[in-house]
C-alpha cells in the first residue's frame, strides 16, 4: 500500500486526536496510538507527516504515523 502524506489540521493532546488534511483532498482522522514512536505521542498542527489510511467507524483513519 502507498503511504500518503499530509499536514496535520490540528490534534487535541488532552483527548489524543485530531485530523490530517492529505494531499488527495481528503480529512483523514488520527488517534495517538497510531502515531510511531516511542515517548508521549503528539502532533502539532501544521506539522508534515506520512500515514497508511485504513477505514474507520467514521471514515478514513490514519496509522503509523511518522513525520517528515
């Protein structure tokens, strides 16, 4: 599977998740635990990252998120 990548729209650290805008136009929705790495796991907006998507309950959903 390709990875996609995005810019983080914004992520809540207290509730642990947020949205990414990919770049194929879409929100994708992003929970902590799929974040990669080890440590507190968080995102700050605007931030560059790469993601596998998955369905979800509610429409897209990211996983093993990284930076760029």
């Amino acid at each position: 599977m390709a990875r996609s990548t995005g810019t983080v729209k914004w992520f809540n650290e207290s509730k642990g998740f947020g949205f990414i805008a990919s770049e194929a136009g879409q929100d994708v929705f992003v929970h902590y635990s799929a974040i990669s790495g080890s440590g507190f796991k968080t995102l700050a907006e605007g931030q560059r990252v790469e993601f596998d998507v998955k369905p979800g309950q509610k429409g897209p959903q990211a996983e093993n998120v990284t930076g760029l």
